[in-house]
C-alpha cells in the first residue's frame, strides 16, 4: 500500500524568506502526487500535482514542486512566503488506479510571523 | 475546477441520534467518492469508497454499521454517523473523482460534528 511520509510536523518561518516543505512517499510503478492546503475548518485546496512530464511542477499561490524519482520525494517550495500561506500543508499519493483514494500524508503546519 | 458541495458545514446533535452530511458534486458525475475523517492537528484518514450503485469499501477498523454510506447517484453520496458519540465528533470531509486514471479528487468543505 501507498504512504506519505512528511518530515516536519511544524515549520515556523519569518515573512519573506523561503521554505520547503518535505515529502517522502513509498515506491510504486506509477505514482501521482499532490500538495493540498487546509485553512482551519475548511476543506482542502489543491496547490499542485505531478502526474507525469516535467518534474519540477508550477502551482498556485506562487508554490512548486519538483518529483524526485530516485529520492521518492516531492517536496513543496516558495521562495518568499507571506503571513497568509499560513496554514496546514498535506501530502498526498495516488497510484492512479481509478477509484482509488488519495493517502494522505500526516501534514506540516506552517507558520509564517513578520 | 470541478465543485464539490458538503452539506451541513456543522452540526451538532445530541448522543445516541442520527446524522446526515451530504456530498454533491455539481458540475461533474462523480463515479467515485470518498469519505475521510479528521481529528483536530491531524491528517486525513480514509474511512471508506463509495461507487455509484454499489455498496461502499471501508477501511479496516471503521464501523460500516455505524457510518452508513449510500452513493445513489453520479453526483450525491451521503454519510450517516448512526446512534452517534461524542467520539464521533469530528471533521468529515468527501471526496470525488470524476473517473478515469489520473482525475484529480475535488474535495468538500467538510463538516464539523459535535455530539453532545
């Protein structure tokens, strides 16, 4: 079965510098990934996906991604954050296989402070 | 991108009653959808996926007597919490998936239920 490992439970970050968030997911033929944000009590906003083609995958809000096969990662970038990217960062992979849920990986808050 | 509706966005309800949360998508027919659960600081857990005209697939350790799904429809799949706990308050959020093999899943805005 498919897992998500995400390294940092909390990133706290100043406004304006950089920050990466980690992904790690277990090995599989053919993977599909995704990076969601959750706001308190409110669903989940997709930020971006890699399903297949170029690795390094452009999403909203200024964020991207690069697909590492080798490393099994797919870690979550922004070069310059603002106090409104503060949220809740989830993981998340699919095998593709239709019907089949995406797993989630356990989230990172970040927290971005002037 | 495509709409899913969840519906209440709360509720609260005394123990030992019965709850719906509803889940529509509205511009797509949705042949698959899911339903997660989520404790406070936590991730998404899966509970169970519920296809169109069949019965639901739950998840090891979830109650199916309890979380009684019915997806009747392309666009609708509801979710029971029956003779509810206030153990069973949460955050329920759905799913779907149009189809295909790599759809991405639109998720509901979830539903916070306190049982009393």
């Amino acid at each position: 079965a498919q897992s998500v490992t995400q390294l940092d439970s909390q990133v706290p970050v100043f406004e304006e510098a950089p920050v990466e968030l980690r992904c790690n997911y277990s090995s599989s033929v053919s993977v599909y990934l995704f990076w969601y944000v959750q706001y308190p009590n409110q669903g989940l906003q997709l930020l971006l996906k890699y399903l297949s083609g170029s690795t390094l995958v452009k999403g909203i809000n200024g964020f991207e991604a690069e697909f590492n096969k080798s490393q099994t990662s797919f870690h979550l970038r922004k070069p310059s954050v603002h106090i409104s990217d503060t949220a809740e960062y989830f993981c998340a992979v699919s095998d593709g296989q239709a019907g089949t849920a995406l797993i989630f990986g356990k989230g990172t808050t970040l927290s971005v402070s002037s | 991108g495509a709409v899913v509706s969840q519906h209440p966005s709360w509720v609260i309800c005394k123990s030992g009653t019965s709850v719906k949360i509803e889940c529509r998508s509205l511009d797509f027919q949705a042949t698959t959808m899911f339903w997660y659960r989520q404790f406070p600081k936590q991730s998404l857990m899966l509970m169970a996926t519920s296809n169109e005209g069949s019965k639901a697939t739950y998840e090891q350790g979830v109650e199916k007597d309890k979380f009684l799904i019915n997806h009747a429809s392309l666009t609708l799949s509801t979710l029971t919490v029956t003779s509810a706990h206030p153990e069973d308050s949460s955050f329920y959020i759905c799913s779907a998936r149009a189809g295909g093999m790599d759809t991405e899943a639109f998720f509901g805005q979830g539903t916070r239920l306190t049982v009393v």
